[in-house]
C-alpha cells in the first residue's frame, strides 16, 4: 500500500472542486512573438484561437468517496505509524539488554581470568617455580671490539 501525503490528497480534492460547474469555454491563443494565451473571453485574432475542451468537475459522489478514501488511508498511516513506534522502542529496549548481557559476559569473564591467576599476585615467569631458582636468561654475545 503506498502512503500519499496528505498535501497531495488535500490539493487534489480543491483542484477538482475549483472547476467551473457551468464549465466556462477556455480560449488558447498564441501571439506573434509565440506566447501562449489562455482565457474564457475569445481573443481579438480568431484565427489564432482554439478552444479547449475541459473534462466537467467529479460529481458530489466521486468527491464525497476521495475524501473517505483520504479518511481510511489516513487512519491506517496513523495506525502503521503508532505500529513502527513500537517497534522501535522493542528494538530499542532489546538492544540495551543485549549491551547489559554483553558487558556482565565481559565482566564475568575478567573476573574469572583473574581468579585463575593462583600466584596471588605476582607475575608467571614461564619455568620458575615460586621459592625455586630463576633459570638463566639466555642473552646474545657481543663481540669484542
């Protein structure tokens, strides 16, 4: 279903009102210098002039049922409108509990990385033993110069 705006409808509904009842003839002429013209008195230079024929106005019916068309198609924007909302808010608060769940996840997880560090403190040196020797750090040889 495609949502028409209401300026669109409203402008629509007065265009056809607008017109004429007794639907005036409409002169169209052009000028030498290759204006066009348009009137409902004929113009001085009949050979230049056409009329133009003019589809009458809706009748009362065809009116009254735009405008209740333009009522439903209203009501059901406002209705799908109120629907997005909602929506939105649902997947707003959604999100938020996720980012919630996300960060206890993180913070559980930190706390468990640091109750798996027994050294009560102190850093884990790979091959020591704590209270034991400190094995030799392999260190390159300088030449002498």
């Amino acid at each position: 279903m495609t949502y028409i705006p209401m300026k669109i409808i409203s402008t629509t509904i007065l265009l056809l009102m607008s017109a004429t009842i007794d639907a005036d003839t409409i002169y169209k002429s052009i000028d030498k210098d290759g204006r066009v013209t348009y009137s409902t008195t004929p113009p001085q230079n009949s050979e230049q002039s056409t009329s133009v024929n003019i589809a009458p106005p809706p009748s009362e019916e065809r009116v009254k049922a735009a405008q209740e068309r333009q009522s439903r198609n209203k009501e059901a924007a406002d209705i799908l409108d109120e629907n997005r909302n909602k929506r939105d808010e649902i997947t707003a608060e959604q999100n938020r509990l996720k980012r919630e769940n996300q960060k206890q996840l993180q913070q559980q997880q930190q706390a468990e990385k640091n109750n798996d560090n027994n050294d009560y403190g102190y850093p884990y040196i790979p091959g020591r033993r704590p209270g034991g020797v400190r094995p030799p750090v392999n260190r390159p040889v300088q030449p002498m110069r």
